[in-house]
C-alpha cells in the first residue's frame, strides 16, 4: 500500500479545506516531511490515516454505533461545529497492488447532520470509478484482512511508544506480538482457536465419545500448561533482568555513596554497635571506681587504726576463749575425765584431777595478762571480725593508680564516641547523602522482594515441568488407546490433526523467519551504532522472544549497557528487518521519533536507517528534532516538504510547502557532500 494523498475539511484542528501530497517521486525520494511545533495538528495527520481506512474499526468499534458517533463528534472541528459548517471529511488516495498491477483507490469518508447528531458515509472510487454494493464491501473486507489496523500500527513508530517500550523492558512481548502479525502467523493461531471452540461448544462437545471428551480436555490441560510454562519463562526472563538492574544500580549507588564519604546502613550501624560497646565497657569500669570509692576507699583513710582494731577484736577473742575454757576446764571436769582411765589401769592414781586443774588455771592466768583489759572494748562476733579481716585483705590488694587510670581511660572513650558520632551526625545531616541511603534502603528491599519473587516462580516452574512431562505421558497413552479405537476419522481426530500441523507451521515459520531477522537486524546495527562491528550477530529466543547480543569475539553483549538510544536503535532494527523479511508493502510513518536521541544517533538515523524503509516514509517531527543541520543530511531522500502552524487569531492551520522556512532547493550540494563526507 503507498499513500498518495490526504485531504481534510473541518476534521480536528484543521478548519477548512487541506491537500497533502504523500506520494513519493521515485524511490531514491520517498519521504515527506512534516514540520511544526507540538500541538499544531501532526498527531490528527495519522488519526486521519487510521480513520479513513478503517471507519469505526480505528477505535475498536465493529459499526458505526451511537459510541463511535459520540467519539468522531469530538474529533470533528470545534469552530466548524459552532459556525454550523455541512461538510466534515476525510480523502485518502492509495495505491494497493492487485493481481500484479496498480489500482488507485479514493477513500472518502464524511459525515453528515442527522438529528441530533451525524452520520456517517463512506464513498470509494477505484481508478476513478464509483464502486458500491457488494464491491464495496469485498474492498472493505480486503483492506480489514490483508492490512488490519493492529499491522498498519507496527508500521507508525510513535516516539513516545517506543521510549515507553524501552524503558519498561517490554521488547520481547512487543516483538512477539509483532510476529505474529507480520509473519501472518495470527491466522493460524485463529484458525486453532476456531478449531478448538468448535469443538468446546456444547452441542459438539455433548455428540464426543467418552474417549474423545477424555483426550480431548486432556490436550487443553496440556496446551494450557505450556502457555504457562512460556509466560513463566518470559517472567523469569524480564524478573532476571530487572534483578540484575536494580543490583547494577545498588552498585553504583554504594560506590557514589562511599566516593561522598558516607555511611551506608552497614556501616551506620557498625559505627552505633562499636558506640555501644564503648560505652558499655565505659559504664562497667566507671561502676567499678564507684563501688572502689563508695566501699573501700573510705576505709584507706583510716588503715592504721583498722589494723589496731583488728589486732583488738584478734586479742579480746583470745581472753573470751580463754575465760570460757577456765570456767568449763575445772577439777571435777577433770575428775570425771580420769576415773575410768584409772580404773582401766591406763593411768597411774598419783595423777590428780586438782592438780591439772591447777595447772591450766594456771595457763589461763598467763592467757589474761596479754590483754589489756581496759582496752576490751568491742565484744565482736566472729561475723564482724570477719568483715574487718575483709576489708583488710581488700585494703592490701587495692591500687590506688587504678581509680586514675580508669579515670584516664574513661576520657578517652568518651573522645572516641564523640568521634564516632560526629561521623555519624554529619552522614545524616547531609540531604545528598540522606537521599542516596534512602535509595539504597528502598533498591536492597527492592531486590529483596524480587529474589523472593524468582524463587517462587523458579519454583512454579519446577512443579509445572513435572505436570507437563506427567500430562505429556497421559496424552500420549490417550493418544494411543484413540487410535486404536479405529475412529481416525473422527472430528475430534481432523481437528486434533490440523491443530497439530498448524502448530507446527507456525512454530517452524517462526524459527525460519527469525533467522532471517537477527542477520538484517544485526547488519542494520552495525550501521546505526557508533561503535564499529560492536554487534555482530543476534540471536532471539523463538518462544519467549528475548533478545542476544554478541561481539566479534563471540562473547554476549549485556544490554544493560546499551544506552536508551542505542536500545531504541536495536527495536528500530528488529522491527525494520521483520518487515522486511515479510515482504509487507506498506509506509513508514515516524511521529517525534529522533526526539531523545543524540546528534549521532539522529544522524545515523537519518543516513543509515530511513533510506532502507520501504517504498514511502512519512515523518512527522519538530525543529528541534530534525533541525537545520540534520535537514542537510536528510536532503536527498526527501520528496516533499510541509510546516504546519496554527493560527491562534483565525483559529486554523497554517499550512507552507517548506521545512521550518527551509526549502529543498535551498541545500547546497557542495556543503551537503561536506556534510556526508
């Protein structure tokens, strides 16, 4: 399909009448450029497109129903409506290829006043002929079947889309979706859908054997278990990805926290534990200088006398020892003591009793002079003389040095805390390094969760192989015992067979169509990327569409360290080269497309990538994306140029055959080959 012409009448921001030439001059010159500021009408251009070819098919709507109305009525010129305007349309001219030869079809699309709101008609001309009835409709259809409007999508790359794709990691759900349409695999994926919805339909399902039913659900339970165990993969995959982001970004996030000087959450809380221990170890020794002060050091003042106290309290417990034994130890104690032991002949009668009870009077006597019994004064139990031998024994052991020691010792750990919690205090007062600890709190929770989040799936996967490879043997021996029973003509038997073989097309066409795409794709990388023969060959996943790169050495290139011009470029590739690959025949449409991408990457755009796209390529950009500079390299390549300006005073749309003031014959060759060069 080639796009020859668009004209507008009162449809968006365009009041009155607007033609457009789309159609390129030859294929050297095949682009048409469309300059203008945000919200001058760029965006409408390509509503107008979809809506011209499709009618409520545009929006998602099947008829022109009372919601679709209500949605065109926005569209439709504000000032036209108020000044009561008749004529609101659409007028798309294209060229589609039938039957080897060119036919030029006029779509026009208007509507109409109808009570209180519009209607909707829809006129087609081809070669300048009316066509109605049943032509019409096989136009419509034709027009729906071999171009529907979720392909002609893939072909109009809106900047914002494609940024939004890229950042979001989206790219293999994007190019698995994209295959399926452009390799026209999504016919047979319907064609399997309709087969088995046949077959699920009540009536049908009702009129299947028991062993049909059986073999039946059994290869739904087994088909669905394999779109499982792809999502899952596909989960995994980005999970794995993203996973290894956050953990890059935690990574360089610490090393910029370190290179400032601050603490992570480690450190901070090494730096409060060794606090902790300092001043434990302080109040321990501090405690101790207390209980010093407050129990023995009193008692070193008055050494001397304790010592003449114990001595005393020593002395008086001899005199009361000796003074009790006196008064027990007398001549019958000793009487009753030496009886037996004469009588046993043991002892001789000449020992009296009176006699040693002299004698140890005697001793006692000699016990009581070495005491002063003036200085008897204490009366001590042997609890208190204990306590004074104690704190005597205390006294002996203690050094005084150590309470100025310790007092020492206590100064410089309190040094050392306030140290520590300067550091700390300046960490946490400083907002830069508030904010990156922050950042660092939230990825490690962050990748914490997603950890958590592999593991479950890794899990979910592991459980759902083993159901696969069990459901695998259940459909086999189904598979087995169906046939045997001689019904191979069965509906469940041709549907399970076409299912089958469509399955198999589709995934072989996949692979073959794939190989295709990674050798363009990477040619066309190598072109865009500054960095010669960086990407020389790239591999996607054909079930789960995820993308490798790798260098001339053969080593895989993360693509965490393409940057997100340089992913774009890669989408731009792929896509570009799974359209060339299906042979599809239709424009190229880029909307604010260069917007975040460098000067070189423009460049290489616009030199390398634009000339190889098709046979036409609309572009819709502003002045700061292809400005005068990349105008110059984008020169030759294009076939027609338009600003579009709105005026605010009239209230429509300025429209000038140049490019921001600049006009194609103004280049000149001379420094437009410098340029090149």
């Amino acid at each position: 399909m080639k796009l020859n012409r668009l004209r507008l009448k009162n449809f968006g921001i365009f009041y009155g009448d607007y033609d457009f030439n789309l159609a390129p001059k030859n294929s050297n010159q095949k682009v048409i450029l469309f300059g203008g500021k945000n919200g001058s009408g760029k965006t409408t251009i390509l509503e107008a497109l979809r809506l011209a070819l499709y009618g409520p098919l545009a929006y998602g709507f099947k008829v022109d129903s009372p919601a679709y109305i209500e949605k065109i009525q926005a569209k439709l010129n504000s000032f036209a409506v108020k000044a009561k305007e008749t004529k609101y349309q659409i007028m798309l001219d294209i060229e589609l290829v039938e039957n080897y030869e060119k036919q030029y079809y006029t779509i026009r699309r208007y509507w109409e006043k109808y009570k209180n709101g519009y209607r909707e008609s829809l006129e087609v001309h081809c070669n300048g002929k009316t066509i109605s009835g049943q032509a019409l409709d096989i136009f419509q259809t034709k027009i729906r079947e071999e171009t529907p409007p979720h392909l002609l999508e893939l072909f109009l790359f809106d900047g914002e889309k494609i940024s939004q794709i890229v950042t979001e990691n989206s790219l293999a759900a994007y190019l698995k979706e994209s295959s399926r349409v452009l390799f026209n695999l999504d016919l047979f994926e319907s064609l399997e859908s309709d087969l088995t919805n046949y077959l699920k339909s009540e009536d049908r399902y009702n009129n299947l054997s028991k062993e049909e039913q059986h073999y039946f659900t059994a290869k739904e339970d087994f088909s669905e278990k394999k779109n499982q165990r792809v999502e899952l993969l596909t989960q995994l995959d980005i999970l794995h990805k993203s996973l290894q982001d956050k953990e890059a970004s935690l990574s360089e996030l610490e090393k910029l926290f370190d290179t400032h000087g601050g603490l992570q959450k480690q450190q901070r809380d090494s730096l409060l534990f060794k606090m902790k221990e300092i001043d434990n170890k302080r109040n321990i020794m501090m405690d101790k200088t207390r209980e010093i002060i407050t129990t023995i050091f009193p008692f070193m003042l008055v050494h001397d006398n304790l010592k003449s106290i114990s001595l005393t309290m020593q002395n008086e417990a001899h005199l009361l020892a000796a003074r009790e034994a006196q008064s027990i130890l007398n001549a019958p104690f000793f009487q009753s003591l030496l009886e037996p032991l004469i009588k046993k002949g043991l002892l001789q009668s000449e020992v009296s009793s009176s006699g040693i009870a002299e004698m140890m009077h005697e001793a006692f006597s000699n016990t009581s002079t070495i005491v002063d019994e003036s200085s008897f004064i204490h009366y001590a139990s042997y609890e208190q003389r204990a306590q004074i031998e104690s704190i005597l024994q205390r006294l002996k052991s203690f050094n005084p040095d150590e309470i100025a020691q310790n007092y020492s010792s206590n100064t410089k750990l309190l040094k050392e805390i306030k140290t520590l919690k300067r550091q700390i205090d300046a960490n946490d007062s400083t907002n830069e390094l508030k904010d990156m600890l922050k950042g660092i709190h939230n990825l490690s929770l962050e990748i914490d969760r997603m950890s958590l989040e592999k593991e479950h799936l890794e899990s979910s996967l592991v459980i759902l192989e083993e159901e696969l490879s069990l459901k695998e043997k259940e459909l086999e021996l189904l598979s087995n015992k169906f046939m045997q029973s001689k019904k191979s003509k069965s509906i469940v038997n041709i549907s399970d067979q076409v299912i089958s073989i469509s399955k198999s097309f589709r995934d072989l066409q996949t692979r073959k169509k794939l190989q295709q795409v990674e050798i363009e794709s990477a040619k066309m990388l190598n072109s865009l990327f500054r960095k010669e023969m960086f990407v020389v060959k790239l591999w996607i996943h054909p079930e789960t569409f995820e993308i490798r790169l790798f260098d001339s050495n053969g080593e895989e290139i993360s693509k965490d360290t393409l940057s997100a011009g340089e992913k774009q470029l890669l989408l731009l590739s792929i896509i570009w080269a799974m359209s060339t690959c299906s042979n599809r025949r239709l424009p190229f449409v880029f909307d604010t497309l260069l917007g975040r991408l460098d000067q070189s990457h423009k460049k290489s755009l616009i030199e390398q990538f634009i000339p190889r796209c098709g046979e036409q390529v609309v572009i819709l950009s502003t002045d700061s994306e292809i400005d005068k500079k990349h105008f110059k390299f984008i020169h030759n390549s294009v076939s027609q140029t338009y600003t579009i300006e709105y005026n605010k005073d009239k209230n429509d749309v300025l429209i000038s055959e140049n490019y921001f003031g600049q006009t194609l014959k103004e280049v000149n060759p001379v420094e437009l080959s410098t340029q090149n060069v």
